[in-house]
C-alpha cells in the first residue's frame, strides 16, 4: 500500500485549500482509474494520524469524494454489463426469430415443390415443363422412389417389422496408445464399442410399392422429380428492314436542314 508521501507530497508540505475546501492534494480524482483510487484513499487514509485537525477535515473529505468518483465509475461497469447483456438476449430472441421464419420458409417451399410434383404426375402433361407467362419449372424424375414414414417402427406389427426393418450394427474402435518420451511402447489396448439401430428397408418398400403389396401405415412411396427453374425470354418479332431502320436513323440523302 502506498503512503501519502508516495502520492507526491510531503507531510510536512500537505497544500491546503482553504477556498474549495474539498481536497487535500493536487490530484484528479475523475481521472483515476478504479485501482488508482483504491490505492490513493488507502495512502491517505493512512495518513490522517499525521495531519493536523483542520488538515484532517480536508483529507476525510477528499476520502469521502474518492468514495463517490470510485462507487460511479464501479457502477458503470454494472452498466456496461447490464448493456452487454440486453443487446446479447435481444440477439438470442433475433436468432430464435430467424431460426423460425427459415423454417417457415422451407416448409413453403416444401410444399409448392410437392405442388409442382403433383402437377407433374397429375396433369397431362405433353413434357416435363410447367410453363407459365414469365416463369418455367423444367421437372427431371429422380432415379429412385421417395420413401415418406411418418409413423413409429416401434408400431408396426412384427411381420412388418420383419419385411420392411433391417438392423445397422456400427462398431467403433478407439485405441490408446501410451509412449514413453523415447517412444517405447508403456501401454497399449483397444475398446471397440457396437452401437445397433433399427432402420427401415428403404428398397424393401419401394418393392412392395412396385407390386402393388401392403406397406405400413404412415408410409408413402411416390415419384419425385428434381425441379429446376428458369426466367422465360421472348423475342418479340419486328418485320422492318434494315433500310427502314436506316431511314429513322439517318437523314435523307440530299435533304437540306
């Protein structure tokens, strides 16, 4: 901890100012930092026992105002916190806005694709365009079925859990290996761990499907068609001749201003 003499004055030279009446030295006190203003009112605090009584009523008040400048500029770390704090909530309720409006959106776009799907497979189509004024949707058929499932696996019955579920066991292997810094070989040993999930049999109900067999309830099986689109360019047609663009153009050979 510093004394008074460290603040850079004397006991015996302690400048009075008899006309603020508020401090005791020649410091700023707003232009401390939190630290700073720890250390100056402990070094002064420290050094009323060496004052004299009018001396003393300056110092405490120059304590009493170190107080103050250093409770404020505590709170405006409070403040600067509290500020964080809102803008960084206000950015996780944006960011949960965000995240619901791009799934409304893919979920729109989902379904005019199954719109246009539907069109495709639907209407008597003469090709695989939907042409509109502006606008066309070139459909390409995918190579494989889609396969919908939205019901359990859990509730489908065991012969059709039997026909249309296949088991997928993943074993993965971790090994460790522990080395000197020589590189010898202290500890070696392997830990394989298998994990096993039940999976529909996607082909499974695209055959069934093919062959008119039952599948499950919740399952669809469709044709689904890539979708491309493209900005409709029409060329109007003009029947005028190059002489007569050539005479909008340019003045008649001969004709006077």
């Amino acid at each position: 901890m510093r004394s008074i003499a460290d603040l850079g004055y004397q006991q015996s030279s302690i400048p009075i100012h008899l006309n603020v009446m508020t401090q005791i030295t020649h410091v700023k006190l707003k232009d401390f930092t939190v630290l700073k203003l720890y250390e100056h009112y402990g070094a002064l605090e420290r050094s009323l026992p060496l004052l004299t009584p009018e001396s003393q009523e300056l110092a405490k008040a120059e304590l009493e105002a170190c107080i103050d400048i250093r409770s404020e500029k505590i709170d405006r770390i409070y403040y600067a916190m509290a500020s964080h704090e809102d803008a960084l909530s206000r950015i996780k309720q944006e960011t949960d806005l965000i995240g619901q409006a791009k799934r409304h959106h893919e979920s729109q776009i989902k379904q005019l694709k199954g719109l246009l799907n539907w069109l495709r497979r639907s209407a008597p189509l003469q090709s695989n365009r939907i042409t509109g004024r502006n606008y066309e949707f070139v459909l390409v058929k995918k190579k494989d079925l889609t396969v919908e499932i939205s019901s359990n696996l859990e509730d489908w019955d065991k012969a059709e859990q039997k026909q249309f579920c296949i088991q997928q066991e993943v074993t993965t292997t971790k090994q460790t290996v522990v080395r000197s810094m020589s590189g010898e070989i202290l500890e070696e040993r392997t830990d394989p761990k298998t994990t096993t999930e039940i999976l529909p049999s996607l082909d499974a109900l695209r055959n069934a499907h093919q062959i008119g067999q039952h599948i499950p309830r919740g399952c669809k099986v469709f044709q689904e068609y890539s979708i491309r689109s493209k900005r409709i360019y029409t060329d109007k047609h003009v029947d005028f001749k190059a002489s007569e663009y050539i005479g909008h153009v340019l003045p008649e050979v001969g004709a006077t201003n």
